[in-house]
C-alpha cells in the first residue's frame, strides 16, 4: 500500500504512472548524468540544467531559496508555501509515497 499524499489532484494521477511503469526501465536516459524518467517532458526540463548555468536563473522565489528557469516552475513551488499546514487531500493507496 502506498502513502503517497499531494495537494493537487493531477500530481497523484501523475505518480501513479510511476505504478503502472513499475518493473519496465526508465525510458529516457540524460547522455550528461545519471537522471532517467518514465517521462520524455520530464527528460526535456531536466536537460536544461545542463545548457545554462545557476546563475541564468531567472526566476527566485522570494519565500526560499528556490530558482528556475521557468515562470510556471516558480508559480507552481510557491504553492507549496501557500498550502502549508493544510492537510493533503490526495494520497496514494499503493505506495509509501
């Protein structure tokens, strides 16, 4: 049984493809570090890191010390500071998540 809990409806749906993907091989591997993911998107988004440096960063969350490279990135962190102490209402029946 899983544990997993998320405030947001579309974030549980995603980890549960993680579930339906268990026993196959992340599909998309970085040719420049160890990250893999079942997701080609999650890959794309990862291998920016490697083309600008830290410090191109645009976008600083004014809360933490969190920076991207992306607007909706940043949109979608600082939600995780609005919604603290607020009970998750999504959760995983699977795993420990």
């Amino acid at each position: 049984m899983c544990d997993y809990k998320t405030h947001f409806k579309h974030n549980l749906n995603m980890h549960q493809l993680v579930h339906d993907a268990q026993g196959i091989h992340e599909k998309y591997k970085c040719d420049m570090c160890d990250y893999k993911t079942h997701f080609k998107q999650n890959l794309k988004r990862h291998q920016l890191v490697h083309d600008v440096q830290e410090s191109h960063k645009k976008y600083k969350c004014e809360t933490c010390d969190y920076k991207t490279h992306f607007k909706h990135s940043l949109k979608q962190h600082q939600l995780v500071h609005d919604v603290q102490g607020i009970d998750k209402k999504y959760q995983c029946g699977i795993c420990d998540y």
